[in-house]
C-alpha cells in the first residue's frame, strides 16, 4: 500500500500535468480515503504534505482546493514588449519533472541540513560532490578523477572562469566562426581578442586552427564539439582525433563546452578523451534540469586544476552550498538520468515537428537537439525577418548574433524549440514559413 508521501506526489503529478487546476476542489479527506482505500489518518497525512508543499490551500466550512501557483519573476535575454513565443531561449523544462525534483529535496529543508548547507562553501566542494560529478562527465575513455572536479554557479560562470584561467587580458581565444553569443561578452569583458577559426560539415576545421596559430599564438580555444549552438554540428571520431593531435602539437589549450551532449545519450565522447592535458571540459545542470537552480562542472586537467580555482575565486564564479547538494541529490538518485531521458524524446518530437512544418531545405540541425539553424531565402534578411517576428510576438535569434566577425553573419536565424507548450509550436512555425516563402513584401505574419 503506498505511504502518504508517495500519494501526495501522485496528486502533485496530476497538478503539474494540468489534470487538477487551480480553483478544483479536492474530495473531502474521508472520501478521499475510501477512494484510495486507506486509513483516514493516512488521508490527512496526505493533505498536510500537499499543505505542506504548498499545493493546496483549506479552507473552514468549505474544503481543501488546489493552488494557483505562485508568480516569480522570468529571466529573458531583453525586456521586449509584446513577446508572447518564446523561440529564442533554449531552456527545455517538462511539466511532469518538478514532482520526482521536489521529492528529492526533501531531505536538504530540514533545519539541520540548511544550518550546514547555507554556510560558506569551498568551489572544490566534498569528496562526495566531487566523486559523483566525475562520474557524471565521465564517457568513453574520459574517466576523471574526483580531485579534477570544480563547481559554479551555472554553466555560463564555468565558460568565464576556464577561460579567464587560461588567456590573460589582451591575449588571443581562438572560436568557432559561429560562436555560442555570451563567448562573445565574456571576451569583451575580459580584453581578449577573439579569433574566427573557419567550420565546415563536421565542425571546427584544424588545419584552420593551425594555420591562425602560425599567424600569432593562440593562447586558448573554446568550441562545442557536441551539437554546436548555433548549428547542430557534433564532431565525429575522426575529426575529434585530428583536433586533439593538433591541441597536443601546438600546445593550445581548448575549453570544450558539452552543455547539449546529454542530448546525444552514451555515444559521443568528449573532446577531452583525445587530449586529456590541453582540455578544460564544462559541463552545467541548466540544460538538463533548470535554469534556476543550476549548477556547473569543470573538469581541468590536473595541471590546470589550481589555477582554474583561483580564476572561479576571483571571478566570484563559485556555486553555493546549496546548489551543490541539491544537485549532487539529483544526480545521485537516478531524477537526473530520468528527466534526461524524457527531454531526449521530446526534443525528438519538437525536431521532427519543425521539419514537417518549416520549408524544405531550409533546416539543419540534428534531429536530437532542440534548436535549429533555419536558413533564409535571399528576399529576407535576418534582421528583417527577426524584426518582423518580433512584431508578431515571436522571439528567434538572427546570425549575427553568432558571428565573431559581423561582415560574415549569415542569412539564417537560430530557432530554439525548447520553451513553448509543444501545442503553441506548430502554430508559430507555420506562421515563420509562411511570412519566408511570402517575402517581406508579404510577410508580416497576420
């Protein structure tokens, strides 16, 4: 017979999956009980825990109902009026994972645990933190040790801090040609240089590399080898191999950002495989679980490991106590691997969506990953069309937005599919390829 604890998550699932709405009213606790045929003590319990989690509210004489959630603040890139589809954050969160989350963060809310939890912390965290992260990036013939492992406060902190550890100011980063944007800004705040390293079908070419670091030494390189924002790009074997013997040769040093690779399952192993001393691997939680409690991992090279903890220090980069057990909770109780897993599927789903939608031809992207580069015909530019998509209420990103260098930004728009209700997509997709194969002339998404 279930507990009181695993009942109240059955009603909390129902909540989240929009099968119980704000306003409904719940059975009386005694019909309740007859119903789930259990004790009505059992039935209480059941409703102080829902109480409790703040899901339901009683009220005297009328009865116990559900909730409306409550409202918090929502982070987006710009404070655009007049945005009501989100295409252009790529944060994918499932109705169905905040239940199996909750439950395990039950044990942190006790007032012992926060006593400890919300103390100062160390950006190494314990060895249990540390044992478990290793595992958790580990993949292929990448086996970290736990004494490789440091923590931020997300993965955009990670990115900084491995980068300001390893370039000093005025000094050159080498990139992608395409480039994820906040490089861009982090580059711009730390006085580097950045350096357009030109792609081709299977990612960033290395003979490129070598020959800009003839031209003038490279000081690091940052890239994303595992579904490239904002292409969909993952480096295969061959050209991973080719990359690392490069990084060896030169003695360049790579921050290789795999913050989509959960996306790709077991099969693509990292960059830092091939060149275990010159990679920096980074790794975060927004992706996979939420943006607003997130964590991120470096993985540094023993050699590197110090002095990436000083550049965490110093950057105030570091992650909170917190933050640190509730994830390390997650990862060690199987929720993270579960809600991977489901967000694999639906990004299927969103991909595969788009494709029968969006004109023919227009599309790469990998059918896995949740955002695409939609290329545009010759009658829209990218600022026209993202402008006119704006007007409509619909948010995508142009190509500059990622190109390191703005007379090479190409005429194309990223779109990321991971935000809206799976039912508010189709609409707005048909409404994008409607106003592309129209033309400005025509297109202006009524």
């Amino acid at each position: 017979m279930a507990n009181h604890r695993e009942l109240a998550d059955k009603v909390a699932r129902q909540i989240a999956e929009g099968k119980l709405l704000p306003g409904m009213r719940l059975p009386p606790q005694r019909r309740f009980a007859e119903q789930q045929d259990i004790a009505d003590s059992t039935a209480a319990r059941v409703y102080a825990e829902l109480r409790r989690r703040g899901l339901v509210s009683g009220e005297v004489g009328r009865g116990t109902f559900i909730r409306k959630p409550p409202e918090f603040p929502v982070f987006r890139s710009e404070d655009r009026p007049g945005i009501t589809l989100d295409l252009e954050q790529g944060f994918p969160m499932l109705p169905a994972q905040h239940a199996p989350l909750s439950e395990v963060l039950r044990d942190l809310a006790t007032p012992e645990a926060l006593a400890d939890l919300l103390r100062p912390t160390s950006v190494m965290g314990s060895e249990r933190y540390r044992r478990l992260a290793a595992d958790f990036v580990a993949a292929g013939r990448f086996q970290p040790a736990p004494e490789q492992m440091l923590f931020t406060s997300g993965g955009r902190q990670a990115v900084a801090a491995a980068i300001a550890a390893l370039v000093p100011a005025g000094r050159r980063l080498a990139v992608e040609a395409l480039t994820y944007p906040q490089v861009k800004a982090i580059a711009g705040t730390l006085g580097l240089h950045l350096v357009p390293i030109a792609m081709d079908a299977h990612g960033l070419r290395p003979d490129a590399l070598s020959a800009a670091h003839r031209q003038g030494p490279l000081d690091g390189l940052y890239l994303q080898p595992a579904l490239h924002n904002p292409l969909g790009l993952s480096m295969p074997p061959a050209r991973r191999a080719e990359l690392g013997a490069v990084l060896r040769q030169t003695g360049i040093r790579a921050v290789e950002d795999v913050i989509y690779r959960f996306l790709l399952g077991e099969e693509h192993e990292p960059l830092a495989a091939e060149a275990p001393e010159q990679v920096v691997l980074v790794d975060a939680m927004s992706k996979r679980l939420a943006p607003g409690l997130s964590i991120g991992i470096i993985a540094a090279p023993p050699a590197l490991t110090e002095r990436m903890a000083r550049a965490i220090r110093a950057g105030c980069w570091g992650a909170g106590g917190f933050a640190q057990a509730a994830c390390s909770q997650w990862i060690a109780s199987g929720v993270v691997r579960q809600i991977e897993a489901a967000k694999r599927a639906d990004a299927a789903a969103r991909q595969a969506l788009a494709r029968r939608i969006l004109p023919a031809g227009t599309v790469q992207a990998d059918p896995r990953a949740y955002h695409l580069w939609l290329r545009l015909p010759e009658t829209w530019s990218a600022e026209a069309f993202t402008a006119h998509a704006a007007r409509a209420g619909i948010a995508v990103s142009p190509g500059g937005n990622f190109a390191v260098l703005r007379a090479q930004a190409p005429r194309a728009v990223r779109l990321s599919l991971a935000v809206p209700p799976f039912e508010a997509l189709a609409p707005a997709l048909h409404r994008l390829a409607d106003a592309m194969r129209a033309g400005p002339e025509g297109g202006s998404f009524d």
